[in-house]
C-alpha cells in the first residue's frame, strides 16, 4: 500500500509540473502577442508570471524526482 500512495504522490507532482508548463507556454504567448502591440508593460508581467510558473513547474518536477528517488529505494529494500 506504501508503494502505491508514493506512486500518486509522484503522479501528482507531475501532474502539477505539467500545468505549471502548459501556463509558461500560455504567458510566453501572451508575451509575445502585447509585445507584437507594443505594450510593453504587459508584456513584460506576462514574461515574469512565465518565468515564475517555470520556476514553479521546476520544483515540482524535482520533488518528482526525489519522491521516485525514494521509491526506488524502498523498492530494493
């Protein structure tokens, strides 16, 4: 039973990662679109909101890791 709750907890931590890269690819594109219009304010906010959702989606890809780090582990024990 262990084994199978690590498994969602890694499930979900990727799942988590992958939400925060569909919302980078979505401010990139917004980015880009009020960069194209010239505004440069939003632009700007919607780089740093992709910046700090790649952050984000970084760190729940490496707490993926680590959790099947561990899983691996328990699995050889």
């Amino acid at each position: 039973m262990l084994n199978q709750n690590l498994s969602d907890k890694i499930i979900e931590l990727r799942r988590l990662s992958a939400e925060y890269y569909q919302k980078v690819a979505w401010n990139q594109l917004l980015a880009l679109d009020n960069y194209r219009e010239n505004n440069f304010l939003a632009a700007e906010r919607f780089a740093q909101l992709s910046f700090e959702d790649q952050m984000n989606a970084m760190e729940y890809a490496e707490l993926a890791d680590a959790e099947f780090d561990l899983h691996l582990e328990l699995e050889f024990e």
